[in-house]
C-alpha cells in the first residue's frame, strides 16, 4: 500500500513539474515577444522585503523606561558613564526627556534585536554622534504617536574609531538600522552626515526633519523606504547607498512617501540599482538649473565623503544610479544643476507626472531608456532625453532644450565635444544606437537637434512634433543611419541648412517643404488634398523648410500647399486635422510621387543637393534627402 501511494506521489510530482516547465516554457516565449517591443526593458533587480519589526511601533508596560535627564538611571540592561546612556542587550527602551552632552549608544549582542522608542526626546553631543549603534543584529527606532524628537550632534568629533573615522553621523549605525512610527524626528548634523547605517538603512513611516553637512540619509548597503514624509536639506547627496564593490548592495528601493530634497550633490543616489513605485518628490540640487552644469566653473561646493567611491565625486542631479533604474509611477518635481533624472546604465519610466528644470540633461540613460508612460514636461534643459536606446511607447511629452531634444548617441556624447562639464560619455557602437517611438504625444522645442540618432531613427506610432533650430547649423531631424516611419504622425520644422527627411524605404509617405523665404514663427502651414484639410501646423518658432508624414498621405495622390489662414481649434504644440482653413494663400501644389518626396512651397520637386551643406561644423554628419544619405 506505502509502495502505491508513493507511485502515485511521484506520478503527480512528475505532471505538477511537467506543468510548471511547460508554464514556464509560455512565460518564456512571452517574454521574448514582449522583447522585440520593449528592448532591454529592466526588470526589479533589488532583492529586499521589508520584515515585521520594520513596521511594528508598538510597546507595553514591559518596556523599560529611560528618563533621559536622570543620571543617577538604573534599569537591566542600561548603564550610564561620563553622561551618556549605553544599551547592552535585546529589549525595548522608550526615551524621553533632554539628554545633553551625551549619547545614547547600543552595544548588544550581534543577534540581539533593540528597540528604542523616542517619545519626546531631546539628545545633544558635544563630542560625537547623539545616537550611535556599535553592535546589534538591528536597531528599531520607534517614533511615539504626537512625538517630536530632536538628535544633534558636535560640530566637532572626537572618534572612537580615528583610522575609520567613526562615527560620523548624528545618528550612526554599524549594523542594520530601522525607523518607524508616526511621530517627527528632527535631525540637526552639524558635522557631517544626518542618518547612516554602514548596513541597511529602513525607514517605514514617520516625519523627518534632517539639515546636514554632508548626506542627509546615507545606507551604505541599501536604503528602503516604504513611506514618511522627509524634508532634506544637504550640503552633500540627500540620500546615498554608496556600496559599490558588491552588486548586490548599494541600491536604493522606495515604495512611497513625499520627499522634500535640497542638497548640493545627488538628490537620490544609488551606486547599484535604484526602483521607485510611487510618492511625490520635490528636489533641488547644486544651486538649481540656473547654476548650469555646463558652467566653466561648476561643481565647487559642498564636502566630498571621504569615504565615497563614487568616480564622479561632483554631481548635483536629481536621482541617479550607477546601473539599472526603474520607475513605476509618482510625482516629480526638479529644478537641478546636473541631469534630473540618471543612470549609467537602463531606466525604465513606466508612469508618473515629471516636471522638469534642467542645467543638464532632463533624463539621461547610458544604455536603454524607456518611457512606457505618464506625463514628462521639460521645461528646461541642455538634452532633453539622452540615452544610447530611447525607446518611447506612449505617454504625453514636452522637451525644451538648448541643444538636442531627444539625442540617442554613441562613442562620445557628440554634442559635448567641446568639453562641457557634465557631459556624459557612450560606450556602445553606433549601430546600436537607436531612437524608436512606437506611441505617445512628444513635443520637442530645441535649439539643437530636435530629434538626434547617431544611429537609426523609426517612428512606428504616436504623434511626434518638431519645432527645431532656427540656425542652419543643426536640423529639425538629424540621424546618421536610416529613418523608417511606419506609422504615426511627424511635422519637424526648421532651417534647410542640415534639413533632413525620413528614408524612401519607409512603408509611410513623407513630404519636405523647403520655402523661397524664412516664414514667420505662428505662420501655419496646411497640406490639402482638394478641399480636404490633411493637417495643419503653425510651427512657434521661425522657419523655412517643414517635414510631415501621416497615414492619410498616399504615394501617386496630388496635394496642395498652403499658407497664413485662420482655423477654428488650432492649439499651439499641436497639429489639427479637421476643420476649415479660411484666409489661406495656397503656395503650390505636388504628387507624391515617392514615399519621401521633396519639394519646394511651389511643389516643384527639389533634387538632391541643392542647397545643401556637406555636413556639421565639427561633426561628420551630412546633410540629407529621401534615405538620410549625404546630399
């Protein structure tokens, strides 16, 4: 009967694993579908759950009570010298009252747990950190319901640890360290940083209040972050896992929260690995976008850690990580020196509501960047979105930039050639350079290149809006490879002087308009078939050539070109594509004759290398036609 019932326990083991390797065979091949969509698209690659102790601020009558300006406290586990309060094994300890010139310091077995619950107290050191954690398995700060709580620390320390320089924090942990609880802590660090766990830094809940001279919350290993509400104010990074030498370490993990960020380095800086689900974030960095980091003589201010091992010591952007960064949603406000938004290696921009004002780039990735969705407004910036891969699949976007709206680069950022500060460097080849837009709303204003690919350009979907240069130095569209549009709606305007169109071997119809004279910014241009309206456009800025592409343009169709006029529900940043034009000039009319089609405003056909310049100032881009060859 044993022998039976064991045949029929592995004959079901054998279907149940038979079922999961077919389960995960599908999920497999899904994934390799959604792939050729989402290209290199990242996935969570921070390995933490939050534990039970991390969110429980609870205590009873058991706890030990620690009246902070007794000096004569005499409690198991609690021992007092030379003014400051030493916890010596696993329990839980509420803190109230003023403890001046002194600390509190844990020294506990390495498997203890301690938990300090802060109701109502007041710490000063005159020498060192006012809370300093030198041994426990993890230390749980509980900030009691309606507390505030105030810990500062010396301006000037006397180390316990000189080779290390240890402590150095207001609040300084050796091993794991959590925070929670409703109450309000109020961190002054006048020596260095607010907040450090050289382990795990947890926060669950609460109201932070941190002024530091150098990073506000510092986990050396990792900082989650499951909600609270922080007011920042660094001379150094906000916030800052610095751990590099392990990849599993150095990340940084937030799941909600509203944060308030004014610091002279990183807003957010992960070393590894850096996900946000959700929260509202305001930050401030090096001065604001209008301290630049393209100034000469940016970057000099604040402390550099001396422990840090980050290679580029100066940085003032908004969030950044040194690989993999996702976003999934929230609210984001930045107003930095350096790029808002950076990593060194993906992001993926899944949703959220992004206002930016930039000195550098508005969001910068060194490998693939991807916006699934959500609302970007950039108001201000160098490049607005700069990656090796940009790879935009919907959302509502608006670029200005004083260079490059969108730049996808390799090699060298080519747009820094002339050594700014701040640029960034590509390490991929130019074939693996791409911009890819499958959908979404984007609007680019850009004093550079509107859309720039040192590779290849495809437009699948979406509407793409260009109000480009007004010098002949750079183009509206600019791509070094090849343009395919596929599908989607393009209007690019700009100068003629770098005028480049999508390739002839796109399966959507283009046409280029190069006008005898510079139109006036607001003039609106509109393509008729008939008396039908096919789009219309009012480019804001200047300009003499004008590229569109839409589905509703068909090869051997005649069309004709007009001018100037009035239409009712015209918006600026946008096209229109019904109603009536009234007051027009019509300018001329063509047949599309080829999927790309170059004409000038009186629809005679412009032949390859009229005048056209061979090339960039400083680059070896050429100017192109039909295909994005030199002309």
């Amino acid at each position: 009967m044993r022998k039976q019932t064991m045949i029929a326990f592995i004959l079901s083991m054998a279907l149940l694993i038979n079922g999961c390797q077919k389960k995960e065979e599908s999920t497999t091949n899904t994934s390799q579908a959604q792939s050729t969509t989402v290209k290199n698209a990242t996935t969570s690659k921070i390995d933490f759950t939050f534990a039970d102790e991390d969110f429980d601020d609870s205590y009873d009558e058991q706890a030990i009570s620690i009246d902070l300006s007794d000096a004569s406290l005499k409690a198991d586990g609690v021992s007092i010298k030379n003014g400051s309060i030493t916890i010596s094994k696993a329990g839980t300890y509420v803190c109230n009252g003023s403890l001046k010139n002194g600390s509190i310091i844990v020294d506990a077995g390495k498997e203890d747990l301690v938990r300090i619950v802060l109701n109502n107290a007041n710490i000063t050191s005159d020498t060192s950190s006012a809370i300093y954690v030198k041994q426990a398995k993890k230390t749980v700060l509980i900030l009691a319901k309606d507390s505030e709580n105030t810990i500062s620390d010396a301006k000037d320390y006397t180390y316990e640890d000189a080779e290390k320089e240890e402590p150095n924090a207001a609040i300084f942990s050796k091993d794991d360290l959590s925070i929670t609880g409703s109450g309000k802590l109020i961190v002054n660090a006048n020596f260095n940083h607010g907040i450090f766990s050289k382990n795990q830094l947890v926060i669950t809940s609460g109201s932070f209040d941190i002024t530091s001279q150098n990073d506000g919350l510092k986990g050396k290993d990792g900082i989650a972050i499951a909600d609270g509400t922080f007011t920042i104010n660094a001379q150094g990074d906000g916030m800052q896992a610095s751990e590099s030498q392990e990849e599993s370490k150095g990340w940084v993990y937030i799941e909600a929260g509203t944060f308030h960020i004014t610091s002279q380095g990183d807003g957010i800086q992960a070393e590894t690995n850096l996900e946000i689900s959700d929260g509202t974030f305001d930050i401030t960095t090096g001065g604001g976008s209008q301290n630049a980091s393209t100034k000469s003589d940016w970057g000099r201010w604040g402390p550099q850690d001396q422990t840090s091992t980050n290679e580029d010591t100066t940085s003032a952007k908004g969030i950044k990580s040194g690989k993999d960064m996702i976003i999934s949603k929230g609210t984001y406000t930045f107003d930095t020196s350096d790029d808002a938004i950076h990593t060194n290696a993906s992001m993926d921009i899944k949703d959220g509501t992004y206002t930016i004002q930039s000195g550098d780039d508005g969001i910068h990735a060194d490998e693939t960047l991807t916006v699934e969705k959500g609302s970007m407004d950039i108001k201000k910036s160098y490049e607005g979105i700069e990656g090796n891969q940009i790879v935009i699949q919907g959302g509502d976007i608006q670029v200005v930039s004083s260079d490059d709206g969108l730049n996808a680069a390799g090699g060298n950022d080519g747009s820094s050639m002339n050594g700014r500060p701040g640029q960034n460097t590509f390490s991929s080849s130019d074939s693996d350079v791409s911009i890819t837009i499958t959908g979404g709303n984007i609007y680019v204003n850009a004093s550079g290149d509107g859309l720039d690919s040192n590779g290849n350009l495809y437009i699948k979907g979406g509407s793409v809006i260009v109000d480009g240069p007004q010098d002949s130095g750079n183009g509206a569209l600019d791509y070094d490879g090849t343009c395919e549009i596929t599908g989607g709606t393009l209007i690019a305007a700009g100068m003629s002087g770098m005028a480049q169109m999508p390739s002839d071997t796109s399966s959507q119809a283009s046409v280029m308009i190069t006008f005898d004279q510079t139109q006036s910014e607001n003039t609106l241009i509109s393509l008729m078939q008939d008396n039908d309206l096919i789009i219309a456009y009012a480019p804001s800025k200047k300009f003499n050539n004008i590229v569109i592409s839409t589905p509703s343009l068909t090869k051997d169709k005649t069309y004709s070109i007009q001018s100037g006029g009035t239409i009712s529900g015209l918006e600026s940043k946008k096209a229109i594509t019904e109603g009536t034009i009234n007051n027009a000039s019509t300018l001329g009319s063509f047949t599309l004759s080829d999927m790309a089609t170059s004409i000038s405003q009186d629809g005679t056909s412009v032949q390859a290398g009229m005048n056209q310049p061979q090339g960039k100032p400083g680059g070896d881009k050429k100017m192109g036609g039909p295909g994005g060859h030199g002309m």
